[in-house]
C-alpha cells in the first residue's frame, strides 16, 4: 500500500500525527510505503515542534511544496501511484479552500485532483466542531483556542462531500489503514 501523506500549516495534532504514522510504518514497514507532501507552513511547523528530521528521515519520500503543482503530486495520484491521500492534520485555511473548489495550494490542489482521479481522501481538521479546544505547544505548554461556527461549519460541507473521508483525531488513522490493507 501507497500512502501520499498532505501535511499543512497546523500545529494541533501535529505531534500526536506524526506519531501515530510513525507507529504504523513501524508496524508495517514491509506493507507501507508513505510519502510526505508538506505545504510551505508545514514544514515550518515541522521545525518549530522539532520534527522535521525525523520527518525527512522516517518515510519513504519527502516533498516541500514550490506551487500548486510542484512537487507532481497530482499527477501520481491520478495515475493511480498511491492507494489513498491522507491530509492530516489539515487547517480551516485549507479546509475552506476545498469546500469551494480552490486549488491554489499543494495540498488543496492534491485533495480536489485525487477525488478527480477516484482516489480516496482521508482528511483530519484541527477545527473539527466549535467551541475551544485545547493544544499542546512544542515546550508542552497548553494553549486554548477557539474554534469558530465558520470554520466547523465548512468541515460539515467536506463530510458531505464525495470522496472525502472526514475524520477527528489521529488515533484513528491506525484503523483507517488497517482496513485499507486488509482489503489489499
């Protein structure tokens, strides 16, 4: 199995996502590729939590985003190079963009050009309901934030959307690609 792994702009979940995937491809290095497709936020994200070597270092591939286009991500997902785009964690910024078409960004383009080509996405925002949700920052302080009526309404429209999967919270991502590979 071939994952196109999107990482945007978000520090929330940051962490607790790259180790979760770095758990899976532990567990199934023989059966798992994954590639990284980082916008230009996130890999400042990835510095600023201290991951981004352990980023580069602990996948098959990765990629910083030029454009919209470069890194060709959207080509080897509609030639069918990856089983499935998993865009986690993902902002509102990029949640938003999505909802109405806009493909400016690497990893919006990806999304809408992966649905295109009937490959899956699995999408997890940070901005999954309103209210405030608390975060952990990379010196392990907490920082409170409030989600917005906007921006949880905008995850509703992606739900109903085809060929988006929405999910909540990393820990979910283990039995989304477990159950992918049983189908095999």
């Amino acid at each position: 199995m071939r994952i196109a792994w999107g990482l945007t702009g978000s520090g929330d979940k940051f962490r607790e996502t790259y180790e979760t995937m770095r758990k899976l491809k532990m567990d199934h290095s023989d059966e798992l590729k994954v590639d990284l497709y980082l916008s230009r936020a996130a890999e400042q994200v990835s510095k600023f939590y201290k991951l981004n070597n352990e980023l580069m270092d602990g996948f098959d591939k990765y990629f910083v985003e030029k454009n919209a286009n470069t890194p060709f991500i959207s080509g080897m997902l509609q030639t069918g190079k990856y089983d499935l785009l998993l865009i986690a964690p993902v902002t509102g910024n990029t949640v938003a963009k999505i909802t109405v078409g806009i493909a400016d960004t690497l990893i919006s383009n990806a999304a809408i050009q992966a649905v295109k080509g009937f490959v899956p996405v699995y999408i997890m925002p940070v901005d999954f309901r309103e209210g405030v949700i608390t975060t952990t920052l990379p010196n392990g302080d907490t920082l409170n934030l409030r989600v917005r009526k906007e921006d949880a309404e905008n995850v509703r429209k992606l739900e109903k959307m085809e060929g988006f999967h929405v999910f909540e919270n990393p820990e979910e991502i283990p039995s989304i690609i477990n159950k992918i590979l049983e189908r095999g």
